[in-house]
C-alpha cells in the first residue's frame, strides 16, 4: 500500500499544486494502465473538491488549510480531504448540484445526464465528482469536514 499527503492553503497558487502532486506522487504509485485511466479521473476530481473547499467552506478566504492525502490499494485509490471550514451538507448540496445539472422536471437522481443546453453555468462539480468516483461521502468528524472518494482501479 502507497500513501502521501499534501498540505494546502486555500488560495489559488495553492490549489494549482493539486495536479503536478497528482502526477508525482500518486500516478506513480499506479500501474501504467491505471495511471492511464484512473489518474486523470483523480486529478479532475480532486481540483474540483479543493475548488469547491475553498470557494464554499472557505468563502474564498485564502486563510484556511486543508490536507489532501490518498492510500493506494489492490483495487481502488482512497483520497481523503480534511478541513476546517463552514460544515458541509453533502446530501443536501449534491441534490441540489445533480438537479441543476438534470432537466427540468427531473427527479434529484445522481446517475441523470446534465441538461447541457441550459443557462446554468454552475452547480456540475459535485456531479462530476459523483460520477468519476465509486465511492463519496462528507462527514463532520469534531470541527473538520472529512471528505473521502474512492477510484476503482482497472
């Protein structure tokens, strides 16, 4: 089992690190076909997880921290997400995120196709996240969001 972490501050500079970190400590720690495949996943994910921290737990405020680090297993990569921001209402918020990206008249429903051809310009992150990752959970642990994904390995 591989594993790392990465501390950040919650500015912009900060967050451009999460995909050179990525491709030098995590990628390397896969085979070439799962690096190929599941690396990307993991980095698009990850920037949009730390963007949304930032922007929502942090309000934009470049005085946060949070630690991204991951454990690599025989089938799947674990990514966990700490910080300390505003709590985190993952249920309520990735509802919400999937029935912007549904069509209009469409259930809340985590697998429904975007509706692409509307006016909305937000609201996607956490519907790509859902879809790239097996497994996604937030949870308050004391006074820090925990935020855990999964990335099957091929």
């Amino acid at each position: 089992m591989n594993d790392a972490s990465l501390h950040l501050r919650t500015d912009a500079a900060a967050l451009r690190s999460i995909g050179p970190w990525v491709r030098e400590q995590l990628v390397p720690s896969l085979d070439e076909r799962a690096a190929e495949i599941v690396g990307p996943k993991i980095e698009l994910a990850l920037t949009e997880l730390c963007g949304n921290i930032v922007e929502h737990g942090y309000l934009g405020s470049a005085d946060g921290e949070l630690t991204v680090s991951f454990t690599v297993s025989p089938s799947y990569v674990a990514v966990m997400i700490v910080d300390d921001g505003v709590p985190f209402e993952v249920a309520t918020n990735v509802a919400t995120a999937t029935a912007t990206a549904a069509a209009p008249g469409r259930d809340a429903d985590p697998d429904a196709n975007p509706e692409l051809d509307t006016e909305e310009t937000n609201g996607y992150g956490l519907f790509i996240v859902r879809r790239l990752t097996s497994y996604f959970v937030v949870e308050r642990v004391g006074n820090r969001n925990r935020t855990i994904v999964h990335f099957d390995l091929p």
